[in-house]
C-alpha cells in the first residue's frame, strides 16, 4: 500500500509541477511589470527544480512520470487565451496564476490527504510544492 500511495502521489505532484511551468509559459510574454516577470520566473524556476526532484524519486521507484490531463491543459489554454485576449494587463496575469495556484493547492492537499501511507520523501516533496504555489499567490497578490 505505501508503495502504490507513493507513485500516485509522487505522480500527481509531477503532473502539477509541470501544469505550473507551463501556465507561467503561457503568460509570462504578456508581463508588463519587470518584478512581476522576475517573481514568475523565478517561480518557474523553482517549479522545474522540484519537478526534477519528483522525477528522479519516479525513477529510483521505477515509475514513469505524468503529464497534465490533456483536457485540464487545453482547458487552461483556452481561459488563459481569452482573458489575456479582452485584458492583456498584468492583474490579469496575477488574477490567472492566483486562480491556477488555489487549484493546485487544494488538490494537492487533497492527494496529501488521499495517499496517506505515500513515503515521507513523496509527501514533503508535495508539501513543498504546496509551499511554492502558496508563496507565488502572496508574492503577486499586489498585482491582483
């Protein structure tokens, strides 16, 4: 049991990590404000390092990585295309990562709490990433 709740979770964690840095992608062209950009990239940054520790815990468990839900990407594709299209500004850069990073948040707590026999090295792994979206909310916020 510990062994299937850790690759679902560390699975999940991977799939969110890399749903991060493509969100920040899909916006980051469209930032006005050089801090806001430098917060963004730097929030990316710190999505692809966890992402490569997730992936090397999927390999020592021999585990394949996961890939966002094609669906979940294309829909935030679409809400991310349209409201840049009627407001390119930077409140609605904030107002779209804020919304993407509540979304990982709560379901990554709900994954925490879903696989709770997953290793402790999975669970800090999404601890920490819960961590990294909840400092990107605050550190935009004024920006909202």
């Amino acid at each position: 049991m510990e062994y299937t709740d850790t690759i679902k979770l560390l699975k999940e964690c991977d799939a969110g990590s890399k749903m991060a840095v493509s969100s920040i992608d899909e916006v980051l062209e469209n930032v006005q404000a050089t801090e806001l950009k430098g917060v963004l990239q730097e929030s990316k940054k710190h999505h692809e390092e966890l992402g490569n520790e997730i992936h090397s815990l999927l390999i020592k468990h021999d585990a394949e990585e996961k890939d966002p839900a094609p669906m979940a990407k294309a829909m935030s594709w679409m809400k991310t295309s349209m409201k840049m299209n009627m407001d390119p500004s930077d409140a609605t850069v904030a107002d779209l990562i804020t919304d993407g990073c509540n979304m990982g948040i709560k379901s990554l707590n709900k994954y925490l709490n879903q696989y709770k026999n997953a290793d402790h090295a999975s669970k800090e792994a999404c601890r920490k990433l819960i961590s990294i979206e909840e400092q990107l909310c605050k550190s935009i916020k004024e920006y909202l």
